[in-house]
C-alpha cells in the first residue's frame, strides 16, 4: 500500500470505511489517523499521519506469537487466526506500530458498551446489525470472537478473490473495485494505492520511485509493506535514525 | 487447539446493491448500499456520480448505523405528560397511523373553522425536493397558512447568496472550476471539514496539491482548522473583519494595475496636450486617496467601480486594513499579488465572514475580488449553475383545488418569522419564531410541526425554543429521540433515508444539472412513514377540496414517477431515460456548463463544435448569466439602491443612503460583554449533525477538539495562562445568554483574542450516546450565542458574540 502524504486530508473516511466492512467496535481504528500539533502560529503546525497495519515483510509481531495464531499469509498479508489466538496480547506489545487491538477493551468512547447494546449469543464477541456477510476466522475476517486481538488485513476477503497476478487493484477500475481495501475504495483525495510491490512494473512500484517513497520506523528493520509519498507535503514523525545493528 | 470456532455460517442469499444519494449533508454524494439478507451492511460512493465519483466522506460510511441506530424511534406516538422540560419524561405511548394522523387533521381542521389557519407552522431544514419540502409550497397555499415550510436558511449561510445577489443577480450557491484553479483563497469556509460539496473537496484537493503547477491555497480563519493546516498559507484574522482585507486586497489590485481589464474594463488613454512641447500625461491609474473621475474609465462587464474606488476603495489601504484585521499589511499585499496574478484564482467564503452583522457587506468585499481578477465564469473560476433537471409532474393542478377559505384575503396574513416586514431583505429567520410566538408579535401559533430542523439545539439563544414551546402542540418527524422530540406532543417518525423513495437535486456544485434519485435498500425496519407522504395523508384528511387534491395525488411514489417520466426526451449523458434506468443509475446529469467567459467574453455551449464558442451578446449576458439591473456585476448594487431597502439599510446599519450598494466596510458589532471572540465551528465528523448518536463517530472526533467522550475548548496558552487555566480544566464560556462548560484544551493555533468549542456536543437528548452521562458539555454551545442576525441576509450571527472564560 501506498499513502501519499500530499494529498491526504485527514478526513478518516479510511477509518470509517473500514470500521463498517470490516464490522470493527467503535475506536477499533484499523486505519486510523493520528493528529498532533505543535508551535505557535504562524509557526504552528497541526499534521495528521494515517496508519494502517504495516504487513511488515518481517513482523515482530508474528515471531512472538506463542500459538502461531498470527503468520504472515502467502500474499504477504500478517493475519490472525482467531480459532489460535488465545489473547495473550504478546504481539500488540511487540508490534512497533501499535495497531493491534484487543477486543475487551474499555470503550473509548464513552456511554453504555456498544459489545452489549448489541450483544451476541453465538461466540462473536458482539452483533451489531450492519455486520458484513465476509467471515473467516482463520484469516482475522468479520466479528472476532472475544478475548483475541484483531487488525487491519487488508481487507483480505476481498483482495484475496482478485484475479491473480493482478499488478494494481484500482478502485476507479469497475472490474477490480471489489477487490480493493475499503479504505482505497473510499479515500476522497485518491491518497491511497494498492498492488503489488514485488511487481516493478506496477503503478504503486512507479509511485514509491518517483515520489520518495519511505517506510514508517524503518530502521527497525521490520520493512513495512506501507510506503509513505511525503512530496512537499507532510512528515513522517520520529524518523530518527540509530546505529545499524551488527550483522 | 481450537480456543474459537466459527460459528456455522448464515445461509445468506446474494449481495444486492442499491443506487440513493447519501443524506448527511446536502451534497447528495450517489451511494451504492450494499444489502444482504435484508440487512445493509455497507456503504460506497457510486462511481459513475459526478459528485462522488465512487469516493465518500467519513460521515457518508456511517449511515449504516442511522438506520440502525437502537434509539430510533419504533412508531408513532403521543405524550402522555402534559409538563413540558429537559428533564420532564414525555412518556410517549404507541399510537397507530391513522390516529396520528387524524390528530394532526382534526387540528388543522379546526384552525380551518375559526379563520386560524395561519396558526400552524411547519419548519424545515434540509429539503430534498419535491417529495417532500417540495410539498410545502401547495400545502401552504390549500390550507391558508403562509408559515408553511419556514425554512433553516438563515441559520445555514443565507449570507453568501445574499451577497451574490445583489452583486451579480443570481441568489444561488456558486459553483467552481476547482480543477483548473491554480490559486484558491478561502475566507472563513472549512473547505476540508465542513464546506459542500465535502466529499468532492476532499477529491479535488488531492489533485490541486500535486497537479503541475501545484495550486497555492491560502486560508483566513480565526484557528487552525485541518483546512488551514492542510493550506500553503494560513492567516489568522480578528473575527467579522474579512470584509476589510478583502477590501484592501482590492485596493492592492487596483492602485499596482493588476486587475483584469478584458473582464472589468480599463482607462480610457490619457488626452495629450497638442503641443508637442507640452510633457506627455501618464496614464491615468488609482492612486491611494485620491479620487478618480468616472468619465476616465471605461467599464466592461461591470458597473460602477470608480464610484466604488472614490466612495470607499481610495482610503482602504493595506495598512488600514491591518489595524482593523490584525493582519500584517505585507501580507495582505503579498495575497492581493498572488490572487491577481497566478491564476486561474478563486476568492471562496461562506459563513466565517458572513455570520456577522456586517456579514453581507463582509461577502460582497470578498466576492467583488473575483470580478477584479477576471474569474466570474472563466476556466479555473467561479460561476452559477446553469440549466435545471428535466423533472416531469403530475398533471394536476393544485389552483383547482383551492377553495374560497383558501381564496380569501384573510389568508394574507404576516408569516410568524417576521420575512418580509420586520426583516425585509431575508429569505428566512427561523431564530426568531420561538420569540415572536411568546410574544404574540403578530399573532400566536397553535400547532407548530418540525422536519430536518431543531432549533431548540441548533438556533442561536436556543434555550428560548424550551420556553416558547410549553403552550404548542408540537409535532416531530425525526425517527429520532431529537430535543425537539423530548418537546413533542406527537411523534411522527420518518423513514431514514436508506428506506426511502425520493428524487432531488443538487446544489449549484458542479455548474451543470445533477438529479438524484434514493430507492429503499430495505424495508422500514420500524413501523415509520416517510415525511412526505405524511404530508399527503394529512392533506387527504383535510375537508373540502383540497382533501380531493391529496387524494388525487395519492402518494410521493406517484409523484416520483411522474419526475422521472421527464427523462424520455432528455436522456442523462448516462443514458438514463425512464423510472427504471434512473432506479438503475441512481443520478441524471447532462454536462456541461452552459456558459464560460473567455478574455471578456461570453460564450455559449455549442453542441456541434463541442466547445464554448457561441458568442453571447450583451442582452444575452443579461438574461442568462448577469442579471442584475445593468446587466452587468454591479460594484454599486442596483438591487441595494432601491428605495424600498436603502432607506432599511440606513436605518439598520447606518449607512448613508448613497453608499448602501456598494461593498464596503461596516465594523461587526460584537454582542455581549466578554473579553472574547466565542467561535463554534463545525467538525468533519459532525458537520450537519447527524452524528451525535454515533458511537464511531464519537471515537474519532478530532482533532484538537475532540478525541474519545469529548469535545474541547481551544484556548490559546497565554489566554490560558492569564487566566489561570490548564490543559484538561473544565471550564465555563459565559455570555449574557448562557454558559456552557467543556474540558480545555491549551492550543496555540487559535487566536489569542478568540476561544473555539466545536458546535458538535453537548446533547441532552438525541440517544444513549449523545447524552451519555461521561460527557462534559451538557448543552448546547447556542446557548451561549445572541440571538442577532444581520439585519440584510437575516443570517444568523454565530460568530458575533463576545464571551468571558473561567474555570469550571
């Protein structure tokens, strides 16, 4: 995935788009967009940076992992299996990008528990009305049981049934729209692209060239499959660099 | 080990897309609701719509949950307690239809019997067309009651088509070639968060931020919005006092020659002296101060801009302007450059300048900069819209029915909201109806029936509606749990727009006809009724004729199809010709904009060239595109000269009479007695408000403002810290009328002189989540807001008010 940074408003259509395919709680943000400020005007400077899972190349996430429930799919996805995940929550501590979510949470967003006002009696840890018909535990998809963790899978249900091969899933393409992550699909200013990196001839490949494609904290080495386009426009914060680790 | 197993899956039929036009703001963004086993479980922007071109906003996601929404409302219903008040239970009990309506009918009817039609109100907001406030017009005119669909305007932005009103002759919304602009200024509009078309922004910023060349936007607000921070520039300006840098902004223009003289006109040649000996005279040009005689200056396609230079513009210079705005003069120069000379540019606004007592004045200044720069109609400019969706009707028609109780001149009777009398120049004042019912002025209203509005939470000094309510039978359509509702004698509740049948059109967006069509994704899920055929049933059970004329139009379906039925002989450019490939597509549109200005002329769409080639001549111009009583974009309004508002602009504002048509600098009068600006914007999640009762929405306001359970108050550290307050205190926004409290939140992008409390929280009603117990603010920030309007556009002035600041 591809998310330039110039264009991005800030609008979290993205978290929205994605909270309803994907039947996500309330502030269960799998892509979410944090914003911070700091200065003084004329100086002040208020920026907001959406975040997805990363689907690092080497996640940390997977190999702390005690019952395998997460792996890393053959597409390059990092999943969870909710029928492995015990909740041990080992993974969202070793995650360096802090989009893991544990279903038992407290709501963020105060008044009565969306989990019991619709409240379900078959193992999902809550029902809500709108859920999406796309269920599939073993790859994180639809309502989660209670007690796991959950992420953004890049919409697995639905890239998962694009034609192989596929060098970009354009959502302004009728015939591969459905098989684009919601929050491509959705993104107003078009900030979002999706493909396949390993395929150099595809337009996010181009795109990550041309226009100074970089990667969140990557000189952690997880090698995120999330590329940042930062043009004239916004940051990536706390992009320190530190000494390379010894081979 | 197995810890989780999947449950069984549901046997589930296919995923049915349906094509209905989002209702979260008035953009009417196509959406494809995607419905399976009867539950719609997402939402997408339909890609073959010009507005959403398969993109949404936020809001535009979350619909899926209105529909769900577990506080809707399940049926009619009736109070059962005749007190009335916030914390007074109206212990409703389930009604059927028919008693419901019969209620309603049995009222009316025997306002009807004693001469006192005029005593029933119905107040609107959002109109969707002609299936419902469409309906309000013959409602009015076959019952006898002018206060049928009194609508929100004035509480909207009544303010920017006032101004264009009288500059141009049009009093519409504009549209904008944002795709060609290569300089954008926008006054006082979140264009990122809550400006319409909000989706189609979001789309056209992506392409202004990385086209070549890059489109440079500068934003003038009074705190750094995601739309300030989003922009190349960002000027802080003292609130209500945009009208004077716009006005120094055209004084730059003018006195360093960079104003667009194909469009506007230009000098005649200075006359030379015969004598050769005789030194040459420059050229004649606008110089600070100094006054211009008019016969030097040979106008285009405007009128009267050297009286506007010697009657105002002369003395309004950079430096002026600075001691009014707080602005630094350089920049006002640097903008008036950039705004005249990297074009094509636009000069935007909307409520920020206009919400003021000077706010029509404020917008003129402004809107005059796009006459200036040659952008009225040119490419990468600003302009109207042009041609109207080819809607058919049912052929019946209403005079018919009108019986001699409906005839009778003692149906002239004044509207309740004072249009017309006490506000000549508005088109509406809402605000005001719940102070005038008190007081009788002219006369009390009986039964008072709400859609889509509820100024009892949206209006300014808000808290009067809880006052002026008790002795009115009230009727609420919202299949929401509304503060008006907690006010209501019946409950009446609509369907939410996924279970509705309706047709609408757009605003003026895109310049060129958009017609939209919502067909119902699901059944109604409660036992609900949409509004419009309410109506209809009311109007069945009203005796005499115009019980006959409902009957005949029988329900909004009919309506609906009769509409469609226009398409046969001009098909959309997406085919669509009929009820079912309209039902199929979801929107009819017929590209492209009529009219284009080019170099100073006009020209008119060819069919055959495929360009804008066909000269317009100067009467055309007139009539299609300039019409304004000289035919031309009057810097010395016609419309405003008129004896009959002149002498109430005099009066209300204290401008001489000879001065009131052009756009000029009246100082805003701040109401209150605070030592701060109090402004309450909205935010992109909550812009509209039909979100108060989301949780997702709540979990994501942002984002200084919000985050989570609340809403903050920006103040600027230093105010803060003179103050005595730190980041996280509560604290109270005090003002004459009222005060609200809310977590504070230290922000050094806000105005020093100004605090900041986003119009989004503070229900006591509306749902479990809206009034949530864990909610700082308790009220509505209206309650802290004068009730003044500016006495031209009768807009309501938000942004008037001063306030003082404590901890709580």
């Amino acid at each position: 995935m591809v998310i330039d940074l110039e264009k991005c408003t800030g609008c979290q259509a993205c978290t929205t788009a994605c909270s309803m395919e994907n039947s996500r709680l309330p502030g269960e943000h799998w892509q979410d967009v944090i914003f911070y400020n700091e200065g003084e005007h004329p100086s002040a400077q208020m920026k907001w940076f959406p975040r997805p899972c990363m689907h690092c190349e080497n996640p940390s996430c997977v190999a702390v992992c005690p019952t395998r429930a997460t792996y890393k799919a053959e597409d390059g996805q990092v999943l969870v299996d909710w029928e492995r995940c015990i909740g041990c929550k080992y993974c969202m501590i070793a995650c360096p990008y802090g989009v893991r979510f544990y279903t038992e949470e407290k709501p963020a967003y105060g008044g009565p528990d969306a989990k019991r006002v619709f409240a379900a009696d078959d193992g999902h840890s809550w029902s809500p009305p709108w859920k999406g018909p796309a269920e599939d535990w073993k790859h994180g998809v639809g309502v989660q049981p209670s007690d796991v963790v959950s992420k953004c899978t890049f919409c697995y249900h639905r890239v998962a049934k694009a034609p192989k091969g596929t060098a970009d899933l354009d959502p302004q393409n009728p015939a591969l729209r459905e098989f684009t992550p919601a929050c491509v699909v959705t993104c107003p200013p078009g900030a979002r692209m999706f493909g396949d990196l390993s395929n150099p001839n595809s337009e996010i490949a181009k795109a990550i060239g041309n226009k100074n494609g970089v990667r969140l904290l990557d000189q952690l080495g997880n090698k995120p499959q999330v590329y940042y386009l930062t043009g004239e426009g916004g940051a990536v914060p706390a992009n320190r660099s530190l000494p390379p680790k010894k081979a | 080990d197995k810890v989780h197993a999947q449950p069984a899956a549901e046997k589930g039929g296919e995923t049915v897309i349906t094509k209905s036009f989002c209702h979260q703001c008035p953009a009417r963004c196509g959406i494809d609701v995607y419905t399976t086993n009867g539950r719609v479980h997402a939402i997408y922007g339909t890609l073959d719509n010009p507005l959403s071109n398969g993109k949404l906003c936020p809001k535009g996601h979350l619909g899926t949950y209105l529909l769900y929404d577990p506080d809707r409302f399940k049926g009619p219903m009736k109070r059962t307690n005749p007190k009335k008040g916030r914390n007074e239970d109206p212990k409703f009990v389930p009604i059927s239809w028919d008693e419901a309506l019969k209620t309603v009918a049995d009222r009316l009817n025997a306002l009807r019997d004693k001469g006192e039609s005029h005593r029933f109100a119905l107040l609107y907001g959002r109109g969707w067309g002609a299936v419902d406030a469409g309906l309000h017009g013959t409602f009015g005119k076959l019952y006898g009651s002018p206060n049928i669909g009194l609508g929100h305007s004035s509480t909207c932005a009544d303010g920017s088509k006032k101004a264009k009103l009288y500059l141009e002759g049009t009093y519409d919304y504009s549209a904008y070639d944002y795709a060609n602009c290569n300089n954008l200024m926008i006054f006082g509009a979140s264009f990122l968060e809550a400006f319409r078309p909000y989706n189609y922004n979001m789309q056209v910023w992506g392409h202004l931020r990385t086209k070549a060349p890059k489109t440079k936007i500068t934003v003038v607000d009074v705190h750094m919005s995601t739309t300030g921070a989003a922009a190349d520039r960002l000027i802080l300006i003292k609130p209500g006092t945009d009208g004077a840098m716009a006005l120094a902004m055209a004084h730059v223009i003018l006195s360093e020659g960079l104003w667009d003289r194909k469009f506007v006109g230009d000098f005649k040649p200075a006359v030379q002296p015969k004598d050769p000996a005789e030194p040459r005279l420059p050229p004649h040009k606008f110089e600070a101060g100094k006054e211009i005689d008019p016969a030097l200056f040979e106008a285009k396609w405007t009128h009267g801009l050297i009286e506007w230079w010697n009657a105002e513009l002369k003395d309004r210079t950079p430096e002026w302007a600075e001691k009014i705005t707080t602005v630094p003069a350089k920049d006002i120069v640097a903008v008036a450059r950039e705004l005249a000379t990297v074009k094509p540019s636009i000069a935007l606004f909307e409520r920020g300048p206009t919400a003021h007592t000077n706010g029509v004045y404020n917008g003129m200044a402004i809107h005059a900069l796009n006459a200036l720069i040659g952008s009225l109609w040119a490419e990468g400019g600003i302009f109207h819209q042009t041609g109207k969706t080819p809607w058919g009707k049912l052929d019946i028609k209403s005079d018919d029915f009108m019986d001699d109780y409906a005839k009778s001149d003692d149906r002239k009777q004044p509207k309740i909201d004072g249009v017309g009398k006490k506000y000549k120049m508005a088109s509406a004042q809402i605000q005001r109806i719940g102070e005038y019912h008190m007081k009788g002025d002219p006369y009390k209203l009986d039964t008072i029936m709400f859609y889509l509005t509820a100024p009892i939470f949206s209006s300014p000094e808000c808290n009067t509606w809880e006052k002026a309510l008790q002795d009115l039978f009230v009727i609420e359509t919202s299949p929401y749990p509304s503060e008006n509702a907690m006010f209501a004698d019946l409950i009446l509740p609509d369907h939410t727009y996924l279970e509705r049948l309706q047709v609408a059109d757009t605003y003026s967006f895109q310049g060129y006809p958009i017609g939209m069509i919502r067909t119902p994704a699901v059944k109604p899920v409660y036992d609900t009724k949409f509004y419009g055929d309410v109506l209809i049933e009311i109007g069945k059970r009203i005796k005499g004729p115009m019980g006959e004329y409902y009957k005949q139009v029988g329900n909004t379906e009919n309506i609906v199809k009769a509409m469609a039925a226009g398409f046969a002989e001009k098909p959309g450019d997406n085919g669509v010709n009929d009820f079912e490939s309209f039902k199929a597509k979801g929107v009819w549109y017929k590209k492209p904009v009529a009219y284009r200005q080019r170099g100073g002329e006009f020209y008119e769409w060819d069919k055959e060239t495929k360009s804008h080639s066909i000269p317009m001549d100067a009467a055309k111009v007139k009539e299609k595109i300039l019409k304004t009583p000289t035919g031309k974009f009057e810097f010395k309004a016609g419309y405003m000269e008129q004896e009959k508002y002149a002498g109430y602009i005099n009066e209300k504002l204290g401008v001489p009479i000879e001065k009131v048509g052009f756009p000029q600098w009246v100082p805003p009068k701040y109401t209150g007695t605070g030592d701060l600006h109090f402004i309450s914007a909205k935010l992109p999640i909550a812009a509209e408000g039909r979100s108060s009762n989301l949780p997702h929405a709540i979990a994501m306001a942002q984002p200084t403002q919000g985050g989570k359970r609340d809403v903050f108050v920006e103040i600027h550290p230093d105010t803060a810290a003179k103050k005595g307050i730190k980041d996280g205190d509560v604290v109270r926004i005090k003002s004459k009328t009222g005060s609200v409290e809310a977590p504070a939140r230290l922000y050094a992008g806000v105005r020093p002189d100004t605090v900041y409390l986003p119009y989004y929280a503070g229900h006591w009603a509306q749902g479990r989540w809206a009034k949530a117990a864990v909610r700082t603010q308790k009220n509505s920030v209206n309650e802290v807001i004068e009730n003044v309007s500016d006495p031209i556009s009768g807009l309501a002035c938000y942004y008037s008010g001063m306030c003082s600041i404590e901890k709580a």
